[in-house]
C-alpha cells in the first residue's frame, strides 16, 4: 500500500481534469420503466379473486384491508365472496409475500412506481387494485406467480384406500383413514379463510377444528364439531362435503380434505370421552316442554338434539327396528360402517332423547296423539319410496327400486341378485345400489355383469366422481346416455332393458325433455332392473287424510315457512321430505326447526 | 418552567462548551446522537446516544410469523440490508432443519457479495464528505445505484430485496441477468482508478484521516470490534473464511489487512474488500449456469408454520463485520426471541466515544463514518 501516502503530490486531484474530454454522465428526464420482476403497486384480477383474505393474514404491516364490492357475485356454495383487497400504501413495504400465498393466482405487483398528490387527496394511498393498476394505465405485471413460487401446498394428501380386488366382494370400509402425519400434513394446508363454513349447509365451525387438529388437540375439535352436527361420525365419511367444493386451496389445487379430517378427530377420540364432551353443552335444567319427532333419520335426530341439549323433552317415533334412516337403510356399509352410526346416535340418546322404534305413527300412535299428548311435533320421515319411469314392462316384479333394495340389504344382511343387472340412474343411489349388487354378485356368481344407464353424459353424472371411479373399478360397467325406453318380458320373464342413445336432456327453455337418437338402441341383458332416479315420500297414511287435507304441498313435499314450520301451528317438517337431498342437509335443516321449536317453546316468538 | 424545577447552571468556561451531533446533523449517520464536551477544538468527552432510531425490531419479531420477519428484518441496516434476510433465514433454517439448494447458496452469495459492494461505495461517499470531499460522495452515491438496478432486476426491489425465505430464494436470475452483472463490475472496476486519484491517493484525504480514531488491536478485540475495522487494526479474522457459511469455502479470496488501525487505514480495507468482492460474484457467475436444481426448500403453509423448539445462532460477514442472529423456537407460530448482533452495536458506541477523546471537533464525524456504523443496528 506504499503508493497511498501522502508523499503524492498535492496537484494529484488535477487530473480529474481529464473528464473534461469524457461525455458527459446524463439520465434521461423520460420515467424510467422498472425491471421486468419489478415489485410496484398491486395488480388484482377481480374475477379470479375469491376474496378469501389469504393477503390479509400472511401482509407484515396489516396494509391490507378486505373490502366489499358489491356489484361482484358473492356465492357461499361456489366459495367466492365479494370482498377484495384494498392496500394501504402507508403501510406497505412492497415484499409480495401476498402475491406468493395467493391461492387464486389472482396478485401481482406492476411495474408501476409512482404516486404523488395533495394533501387532500391523502386518501389515494388507500387503493383498490384491480387488473388495470394504480391509476388506470397498465404498466405491465412486474412481480408474480412462477411455477414454483407458491408458499402453500396445493396438493392434498392422498387417502389410502383398500385397492379394489381387496373390496369387490365385501361391504368392509373402503378407505383407511389419516395417519396423524397425514392428518397433520392436511390440516397444516388451511388457510382458515373460512369459505368451506360458509358453504356448508349447516355451517360447521371448520377452520376451527381443522386448527386444533393441527394443534394436535383432537378433544378441541371434537368439540367444536358438535358445536353443528351430531352426525359426525357420519359426515366424516358419506358427506357431500360442500365445504371442498368452497375451499379456497382448490381454486388452483385440491381442496383441503376437509371431510376426512373431520373423520380423523371423530376416530383420534374415544367414544366415551365424545359422549362426555357433548354432555358440556347439555342445559342445566329442563324446560318442562315435550316435543315428538317423527323419524328417526338425520334430521329428526338432529332436531331431538338440539331440543334435548336445551333441555326439552323429546321423544322420536321410528317405524323401522332400528334408528338411522336414510344413513342405515339407504347407504352400503363399505362406504359407511353401521357401527359408527350407532355410535352418532348413542352420543344423541346420550343427551336425554328417547327413541321408540318399531312405533309407526299412523298405525300404533296417531298424529293426533301426538297433538294433544306433546307441545310441538316435527316431522321428519325422508323420501323413502323409489320414484319409477313408468316405462313399458317396469311394472314387473323384477323391476325394483334403489332405496328398497338397498333397505332389503340392510334389514336381511344380504339378497339374492341375478347374474346380470342393469342400474337407471347417475346419482349417487344409482351408484350405491349398482357397487352392492355387483359385490353380491361376485359373491353369488363369481362375476360382475352390472350395468348403470344414466341419461347425462359421464361428466354430467350426478354421483360424486369418486363414487363412478370406484364403481368402474369394482368391474361396474358404466354406459352414459342412455334413455331407457322398454323393461323387455318376454313370457312373463325379464329379459333386457332397452334403451337409446340421448342426444339432449333438457329443451330450450331448461325443462327437463330428453330428446333421443332412435337409431342408436341397445338392449342390456338384464334379469334385474333397478331404478335409481329419485325418491317422494309417502306420508298419506302416516297424516291421515285429514291433516294432508289441511297442509300445503307442493308437487308431493311439504311445505314449510323458513323456520320450517308448516301451516298447522303445532307441526315442523324437517329433512329430505321439504328440503334434502343428504345428510348435511338434513342436519342444518334439524338445527333450524329445533331453533324455532325452542324460541316458540319459550315463548318468546309468537307464530304470526 | 415552576419555580421548583429550575436548576442554576454552572455554565462552563468560555472555551468549554457542550455540542450536540445529531440527532439531526450533516455530520451523523441515521439518527445517531453524539453529546461532545469540547474544550476549544478539542473533544474531552463523547455520550453516544442510539435511542433515537429505536424501532423495536426484536419485540416485533416476537409478534410475526415467521416468514413475515422477512420483510422486517433488511430494515435494520438500510446501507446493506441483504445479510440481514439472508442471516435471519440461516438462523431459522438451522433449527427447523431445512437444507438449502445449492444454487440458491451461491445466489445468496452473489446477493451478499453485491450488497457489500454497494455498501462500501456508500461508505466511501460518506467518509470522503465529512473530509470536505463532495465529489466522491456522489459517485459513490451513483455508481451504487448500477448495483441497486442489479438487485431491482432479480429480487425485485432496488434496497429492500426480501428475496431469501427459510429455505432458499424466492426467484430464478433472469435472463441474461449474469452478463449484466459482469458488465456492471468491469464498469465499477474500471472507476477504480478515478476514485483512487479522487479520494484513496488524495493528499487532502490522506493528511485528514491518517492518524484520526485510532483503534489498537488489543482495544479492538476487548470492545468485541470485527469486520474491516478489526482488519485495519492488523487481524484477519472474516467469518467468511474462518467459519465458512454458504459456498465460501469453495471460493478464492483474500481476507486484506492493514496495520494503522486509523480512519485511513480503515477505508483502505474497505477498498480492498471491494476488490475481493468483485472477484467472489466473477466466481460465482462463472459457476452459477453449471449449479441447476431447485431455488428453494419448500417450506410448510407459511400461516400456520411452526418452527420445531429450539435455538440457533448464525452469523455471516457483512460489510460492518459479524453479523449474527440468536433466535429461539418454543416450537409455536412465531419466534420466542430474536436477538439481532448489530456489528455496528460493538464499534458505534463505546469505542466511538472513545476513539472521539482527545480529537478534534472536526474529526466527529469523520472518526463515524470510518468506523462505517450504522445506527440502526446500534438499538434494534
């Protein structure tokens, strides 16, 4: 370092002299335009955001405010809200981590940079963005999404499940349920952002328990699933799971599996300790009132529940042997094991309601009865009688419906099947009946010869997607529109079920009026036919014709107010026979009618 | 004023008298606070007072994620906030356990190496101005910015890069970003020599800062001093090559010492690292197109990620010496405690006031900005 002393010379700094013959270092006075991954001013696009706030929670400097914009749609089934991010340029630090969590996709950062105004203005700090940037001029997107920037995992765990030469000639469950690194691993995905509350019917609390799952405290989600649904055990395995289709995660990836991590609290806690949990939220002293429920099915059950839990005394009359419904009688137990339905209703006597089955109201006890000997009755019966095509031949003996077979199953463990069976239908009964039979087939014959005819096309189907996978794996055999048109008997035998191709199910106008290719008809050997296209209740005998005479009704369902009371002062309806068509359905439709039921009952809302 | 709380005051001989740098002076950094007693031109006392840029960064770490102390924690040294992020993700990496991508490594050394270049030239600028020197302030100033457009073309901000997370970067260079880079250090170096003939070789600057705040080797080591100011005192300890971090260990540089221990001596280590620099990103950008793989180690959903009990303590070497975090898990969603070691907070302080003693009133800030302290990472 000998050359930096100071022995130089003091005119050293001259030579700076020498710029004079160098050009000159100028910046242009036009604004420069940022680097390409450039981190402006936010960029929202509306229609891609569902406004689940993910911003808002993950945002270092709470810049992030959720706002109303009315004139977006807000659609809880669909999981979309209507609010949007509103940044606070006060506050934000520009880091994007907002942009990397999105699970929509919908943030970016532009390569716009500059805002200035007058005091009066100071408000314009607080922005809305949308698509076309800060102040109505697109600057281009500066930083956003890459393939692998997403801080959240989109994909869910896998739930393993018995392969299908292991399942297809028992009725033993078929999927295995999370380990507690799964569940863990899944609950860990949720970005508590609450859509899948939202969406579900009866609005269960589950950001709430899918956080104590991951907290590791399976007692606390249990409690905070009874917080909704005394069917636990069964939402945790037959749910229609509208929450999956609301949650935010499965915008861009799967959703969270929400409906089997609930079954993983369910399953993680013992039944005595649930039954001892549930007893927590039992009143303290009983009202006094008495109410019957006819129907002991999800909803009758769940309104027994709540009436029981706020201390009323409830009493629920069911025709059958055993309590259940729809549950016991009309899903196979490879999908759900009878034992955990016992155990839902358990944890409901537990509470203090008595079930009397056996006790047909119309034959052993009359509606009337029941009138004078209770304070409010709730009915509660389902839809358990099979709707038929009423096509050429479908009045033959062997031409039956889903939900009786399936109750035949139920009730005498097994049935005899012929060796080929065809299935009308492409809901999710079409599919339970068409995967029973075909396992009492290969029990019976050794083989599957099961056919499903449904008239939508195979993404149209009804049934879960899952359910018509399974079903194809299990050696089902699935046929896609297809309109059935004769059940064909040939000297009194049933000999096919002949059907034409579907060219289009509803007309212009949306009402249903299948439209059919004629030239394309097939004939599906078949020494069973099943249909599979709807339920209607059968109440008339049940009401007598006095009462039917008095109610309102509409094309065979009952109808009710919005609290689910029916014209007759003393009577709610609850369940699939106003409103369905599954259990959690049935669950938030039993919450409400047991909240009218104890308002009334206290007094404190008089029937208008 | 009541009556009660009036106080006579002594007032000192005439040639006495109290001067107060800062908080707000040309010749401070930050919001930094010198309390000098002077005796004529002489300084017989100095009272630093860091409080002033008290922002209270440790307690707030306490109180966000963890992934959201990224974007906090740069803000701790403006001039060279880049090992800040860089440091705190080491830390946090160790107790979780998360190995980092190679090629995320040697981008964060790219990161680190580029954000001490721009730190010393801003350095340079700063010292040469409390000379008197107004000229190489702004080049300093504005050769900087050629590596702030670096940093604005692939972390995305110009000062603040919030580019690292637990785990690794968060974006791929982009295209053609490596001959840039390349061009903009041939440039740099270039300007060598006009620097040199400007402000290093200059006779004014050299009779100004020989022999100004002196820090003997023994004083440096007792006052826990690292960085170029423990190398312009003779030792040559660099945390880069004697604890090695990242790729340092497979990356040639010299770690240069001077013996004066004074203000000049000092920035001539400052000019010779930025030399060493230079040469580790041509390393690291002639190895870089060769190193694939991913750019980070994903980390669970950051809302919910809980950091498994324990503590780490990491330390690289940034352009004021050993920066380190000790932070400590208690296993939940946020850190238990984050204890930031600022290397400002061991030479900015104690031995700023005493390196002050005995100088001159025109040396205050001169003797600061030769230590190169920075404020904020005096009280976080």
């Amino acid at each position: 370092m000998s050359d930096y002393n100071d022995e130089g010379s003091l005119l050293r700094p001259l030579r700076a002299l020498s710029f004079l013959g160098r050009p000159a270092v100028t910046e242009p006075l036009e604004p420069r335009l940022a680097a390409e991954g450039y981190r402006g001013f936010h960029l929202n696009e509306h229609a891609e955001c569902v406004g689940c706030s993910s911003c808002q929670k993950i945002c270092d400097n709470a810049a992030i405010t959720m706002v109303e914009v009315p004139e977006l749609p807000n659609d809880e089934a669909k999981g979309i809200r209507n609010l949007r991010p509103a940044v606070d340029y006060g506050r934000c630090c520009w880091c994007a981590l907002c942009v990397d969590i999105c699970p929509t996709g919908s943030l970016s950062l532009s390569k716009e940079y500059v805002h200035t105004c007058t005091q009066e203005e100071i408000d314009s700090y607080f922005m809305l963005p949308n698509e076309t940037g800060m102040h109505g001029t697109f600057y281009g997107k500066g930083w956003q999404k890459t393939e692998t920037s997403d801080l959240l995992d989109l994909q869910r765990q896998e739930m393993g499940e018995r392969p299908a030469e292991l399942r297809v000639d028992n009725f033993d469950e078929i999927v295995d349920g999370f380990t507690p690194e799964q569940a863990m691993a899944e609950a860990s995905r949720c970005v508590q952002c609450g859509m899948c509350h939202d969406a579900c019917p009866t609005g269960m609390d589950a950001p709430e328990y899918i956080r104590s799952i991951y907290e590791g405290d399976l007692e606390q989600a249990v409690r905070w699933i009874y917080q909704s649904n005394p069917f636990s055990h069964v939402c945790g395995r037959v749910c229609t799971h509208r929450c999956e289709d609301a949650c935010s995660i499965g915008v861009r990836g799967t959703p969270l599996a929400i409906r089997w991590l609930k079954r993983y609290a369910m399953d993680g806690v013992s039944h005595q300790r649930i039954q001892e949990i549930t007893q927590e939220q039992r009143a303290a002293e009983s009202t006094g009132h008495t109410v019957a429920v006819v129907g002991a099915g999800p909803a009758g059950l769940t309104t027994a529940w709540d009436l029981a839990r706020k201390g009323h005394k409830v009493v629920v009359y069911e025709s059958r042997q055993q309590p259940g419904g729809m549950p016991r009688y009309g899903i196979p137990e490879y999908r759900l094991p009878y034992e955990m339905l016992d155990r839902d209703i358990e944890t409901i006597t537990a509470m203090g309601v008595e079930i009397r089955c056996g006790e047909e109201v119309g034959k052993q006890v009359t509606m009337e009865q029941l009138q004078q000997e209770y304070d409010a009755v709730v009915l509660a019966i389902g839809l358990h009688l099979g709707r038929s095509t009423r096509i050429p031949g479908s009045d033959h003996a062997h031409v039956r419906s889903a939900v009786e077979l399936l109750r035949q199953v139920t009730e005498e463990g097994t049935i005899e099947v012929p060796e080929e069976v065809v299935v009308i239908g492409g809901g999710n009964v079409a599919m339970d009946i068409a995967r029973t039979v075909a396992r009492l087939q290969r029990q019976q014959w050794g083989g599957v010869k099961t056919v499903v005819t449904a008239l939508e096309a195979e993404e149209n189907f009804l049934a879960d997607p899952a359910e018509i996978r399974e079903a194809a794996e299990e050696g089902v055999t699935i046929c896609p529109s297809r309109g059935p048109q004769e059940c064909v008997v040939e000297a009194g035998q049933l000999q096919s079920l002949r059907t034409w191709g579907v060219c289009s199910i509803f007309d212009q106008q949306g009402r249903f009026a299948p439209h059919y290719d004629e030239g394309d008809e097939q004939c599906h050997p078949a020494g069973m036919v099943i249909e599979a296209i709807g339920q209607m209740s059968n109440a008339d005998q049940l009401l007598g014709d006095m009462l039917t005479e008095r109610l309102e009704w509409d094309r065979g369902r009952l109808q009710v107010c919005e609290n689910g009371r029916t014209s007759e002062t003393w009577l709610w309806a609850a369940g699939d026979c106003v409103n369905g068509p599954d259990v959690v359905h049935a669950v938030a439709d039993g919450h409400r009618v047991a909240t009218s039921i104890d308002e009334v009952l206290r007094g404190a809302l008089k029937h208008a | 004023m009541r009556a009660e709380n009036y106080q006579q005051i002594n007032h000192p001989p005439s040639h006495a008298f109290e001067l107060n740098f800062g908080p707000n002076h040309p010749g401070i950094e930050g919001n930094y606070a010198l309390q000098v007693q002077v005796e004529g031109d002489t300084v017989v006392q100095a009272r630093a007072d860091g409080g002033y840029l008290h922002r209270g960064f440790e307690k707030l770490m306490e109180q966000r994620l963890w992934i959201q102390n990224i974007a906090l924690v740069p803000r701790i040294c403006v001039p060279d906030p880049s090992p800040m992020e860089v440091c705190y993700s080491m830390a946090v990496e160790q107790i979780a356990g998360i190995e980092v991508p190679e090629r995320a490594q040697w981008i964060r050394v790219m990161q680190l190496e580029l954000s001490r270049i721009a730190a010393h030239l801003f350095t340079f600028g700063g010292h040469a101005a409390t000379t008197g020197m107004y000229s190489p302030m702004f080049w300093g100033v504005a050769d900087r910015d050629l590596i702030l457009d670096l940093f604005e073309e692939f972390t995305g901000g110009r000062i603040y890069s919030i580019y690292n997370l637990p785990g690794g970067v968060r974006r791929e260079l982009p295209e053609g970003f490596l001959q840039r880079v390349t061009d903009t250090l041939d440039y740099i170096e270039s300007r060598l020599p006009d620097y040199d003939d400007l402000f290093f070789k200059n006779r004014v600057f050299i009779k100004r800062a020989k022999g100004v705040g002196v820090t003997e080797q023994a004083m440096a080591l007792e006052y826990g001093v690292t960085g170029p100011n423990l190398r312009a005192a003779g030792l040559p300890f660099d945390v880069r090559r004697d604890d090695p971090y990242l790729v340092y260990e497979q990356l040639e540089f010299e770690v240069p010492t001077e013996e004066a221990g004074d203000a000049w001596a000092r920035t001539l280590v400052r000019r010779s690292e930025l030399i060493e620099s230079i040469r580790i990103v041509r390393q690291v950008v002639a190895a870089l197109p060769d190193i694939g793989g991913p750019l980070r180690t994903p980390i669970p959903n950051p809302l919910a990620w809980r950091v498994p009990a324990g503590e780490s303590y990491a330390r690289v070497e940034s352009s004021k010496g050993e920066l380190a975090y000790y932070v400590v898990s208690d296993g939940s969603e946020k850190p238990w405690r984050v204890h930031v070691r600022g290397p400002s907070s061991m030479h900015a302080v104690q031995v700023l006031e005493e390196l002050v003693k005995g100088g001159r009133i025109e040396d205050v800030a001169q003797t600061m900005f030769s230590l190169d302290a920075c404020p904020p990472e005096v009280d976080r």
